[in-house]
C-alpha cells in the first residue's frame, strides 16, 4: 500500500509539471447554471473542455456530451431527481495555453 501510495504521488507530481516543460499551462473555470428553474446541463465555452460535473439536488448521474461548435457540456440525469428540475448544475472546464 504505502508503495502504491509513493507511486501515485509521483506520478502526480511529474504529470502536474508536463504541461510547463512544453511551455504550456492549464487554465480552468467553473461554469455553472443556478436557480430552481435552471436547466440541467452547463455548457463550457469554445476551446474548454469539461473535465469534471456537479449536479444539484443530490443528483450525481450525468455524463458529458459534445454539442455545437466544438463545445463540451456537463448533462445532468433527471431521472436520479423523481424527473424534477436540477437546482444547479456546475461543469469544471480547463484548457491548455502555449
């Protein structure tokens, strides 16, 4: 355990560090929709990509869908909510800057 432990921290150190060597960075943004009437999807904007989903109303069924002009959006289920309207929906989106 405490091998595997060591491993994965290593791991995450040199991938953290990849996108700098190739002087690149990794900007992310949240990106979400509020409000009880508020659709249960968040879109990221051109040229982000989703990386991570949040869904309201202890809804945590989504998945992540492509949509027009190349966008990224996170999709929350309905269904894991009796068919109710999602409360808010938060989409993580990153991208890599050179």
């Amino acid at each position: 355990m405490r091998n595997t432990l060591a491993l994965s921290f290593v791991l995450v150190v040199v991938l953290s560090a990849l996108p700098g060597l190739f002087g690149a960075s990794l900007q992310c943004i949240n990106q979400g929709i509020d409000g009880v009437a508020s659709p249960n999807y968040a879109t990221c904007p051109s040229g982000y990509t989703v990386t991570g989903c949040s869904c309201g109303m202890a809804c945590g069924s989504y998945s992540i869908e492509n949509v027009s002009g190349g966008r990224t959006r996170c999709f929350c289920h309905l269904g894991c909510n009796g068919g109710r309207n999602i409360d808010w929906t938060l989409a993580r989106c990153c991208k890599v800057s050179y």
